[in-house]
C-alpha cells in the first residue's frame, strides 16, 4: 500500500458517519449476532478511543467512554479524536500496539481496516450492505493484516488452534500479486477470489462454496 493511511481512516470513518445517519439504534446487525446498531456504535467509536489511548499513553489501559445520546454526534466526536491524534503525530513514532510493529501507522492501518469492515456491518443493518465497496489493493492489504497480525495472535493467545491445513489465497482480480498462506499444515487448499471476497471469507462475512475452503476458513482465523 502505498495511499496516505490518515486519508483512508478519514475517508473511512467519515463513510461510517454517513451510514449511521438515519439508521434506526436498536436495528439488528446480522453480521454480529447478537448486536444492534447502537452495540456496533459502541464497539467502533470504543476502539478508537481505546487506539487513541494506545499512542498517547503507550499502554493498552485505556476505558473508552460508553455511547450515550446522540449516536452519531458521539461517533463523530470520538472518530474526529483519533484522526487528530494520529495526523498530529509521526506515523514512525513508537506507540504500543498488539501487533508485529510498535508504531503508530500501525494503528492507521488498523483503525482504517476495523472501520471499513463494520461499515459493512453497519449497511447490512440498515439494507444497504450492496452500497459497500472496498479498492481491490486495500482488501488486499487487509487480507495480508489477517495472515501476519491476527491469525498468529489468535493462535499465540490460545484463541484458537492452528490450522489443520494451509490457505492459499489468491486475489483474481490483481495480476502479479502475492500469493497469501495462512498456517503450514497439509493439505494445501486453495483460494482464488476477488480480494474483497477473501477477506469477507476471512472475516466471517461470507462463506466460500468449496467445502474444504469453507471447513478451514470457518475456523477463527481472526477475532
């Protein structure tokens, strides 16, 4: 990736905003079982603060204020906060982080990443999951986020096993790109999607149609 990530976590917080305008808070999120739009409100405008907390404070100590009133205004406010934060500061700088790069462009890439995927979350409550579309390079980046930050994190945590198998995922829709393996087991299955495709796969957003794919992609490769 070679965008200015604060442009991208602009462009995607912003785009957040404009979905949340109008949708009803008590509406259900399918994607997040058991969620409304005021819980994924609360998830994603919690997370930047506790992100923001993280370059600040350098701990991951942080206790997010809860969202309360106006859901929209509260989101702005605390969306706006990072976006600050993490303009005014030198993306190199050393800023803690739960993953391989203590820096703080690691959390614009993160943040930009986490914002985008609960827009879709956030569509798909309100009716309107088809207005979501991801530039096939970012998906791409999001998908290699999945391979190097959270399946190893997943795994080290205990959160889950390693895989019994290896994906091979390849993007279709970009020529000449790396090809991406998660875990280092037999057999090797593999993957060939559009990249906005493979990380909805990866994320749990939708599911692939090869059963053998399906069996190791439903295991929690990410959070």
């Amino acid at each position: 990736m070679t965008d200015d990530w604060s442009d991208l976590l602009a462009a995607a917080t912003t785009g957040f905003a404009d979905a949340l305008s109008g949708a009803d808070p008590s509406a259900t999120v399918p994607s997040c079982p058991g969620w409304t739009v005021a819980d994924l409100v609360d998830h994603l405008g919690g997370v930047h603060q506790w992100s923001r907390h993280a370059v600040l404070a350098g701990n991951p100590d942080g206790r997010p204020e809860a969202a309360t009133g106006d859901l929209l205004a509260w989101y702005r406010r605390h969306a706006d906060d990072l976006l600050a934060t993490l303009r005014t500061t030198d993306p190199g700088a050393p800023a803690w982080t739960f993953g391989t790069e203590q820096s703080v462009g690691w959390w614009l890439r993160r943040q930009t990443h986490e914002t985008l995927m609960h827009t879709r979350d956030l569509l798909g409550a309100t009716g309107r999951v088809e207005h979501w579309t991801v530039e096939p390079t970012l998906a791409w980046d999001g998908v290699r986020e999945v391979a190097t930050e959270f399946y190893p994190r997943q795994v080290r945590l205990g959160r889950a096993a390693p895989l019994p198998g290896t994906l091979r995922l390849l993007a279709t829709d970009l020529p000449g790109a790396e090809v991406v393996l998660i875990g280092d087991a037999e057999p090797v299955v593999e993957v060939r999607a559009q990249a906005v495709d493979l990380l909805l796969m990866l994320w749990h957003r939708t599911e692939s149609s090869d059963p053998a794919a399906a069996a190791l992609l439903g295991l929690p490769i990410a959070p």
